[in-house]
C-alpha cells in the first residue's frame, strides 16, 4: 500500500509516499499523514499521478509509481531512501 493526499488548487498536488515510511524521522522531520495522507492502492495512485501537475514522491515505491506515469526522472537519496519531485511548467 501506499499513502497518498491531493491538494487542488492552482496546481493538482499529489504527496505520495511508501506506507512503511510513515512514522518515521527522516532528517529530523517526521514523515506523516497529514502531509502524505491516507492509505491507498497503487491504481488509485496511478490515477492522481496522470492527473498531477506537481508531485511530492517519497519511498521506493512512490518513485517507481511517479516514473510510470512521468518518465524517468532524476532522483536523490535522502537518508537513503529515494525522493523524487515532478513540476508541470506550462
């Protein structure tokens, strides 16, 4: 599973993360659900990320997830666990 939060408003914002991260402290910040939201499936996820024009991926899986969608995109490793940002520039 997967968390995921949507945040609509002059951008269609999807903050994803791998579930076994929440809870977790990552740089002195904690990684919750009121920024990456809710349990969710992966084809629910898919669905959000087609739509996003600004994503927020955090976790093996979440990255995996946004690549399908977006293409191959630059990551980094924060920790050790893998993070990746998409913007749409229009």
């Amino acid at each position: 599973m997967i968390h995921l939060k949507v945040i609509k408003s002059k951008d269609y914002q999807v903050n994803i993360c791998d579930e076994d991260l929440i809870g977790r402290k990552i740089n002195n910040t904690t990684i919750s659900e009121s920024f990456y939201g809710e349990r969710t499936s992966s084809d629910k996820a898919l669905a959000e990320l087609k739509k996003a024009t600004l994503v927020n991926a955090l976790g093996s899986e979440a990255v995996k997830l946004l690549k399908k969608v977006k293409g191959d995109l630059n990551t980094i490793k924060v920790n050790g666990v893998p993070h990746a940002q998409f913007f749409l520039i229009t």
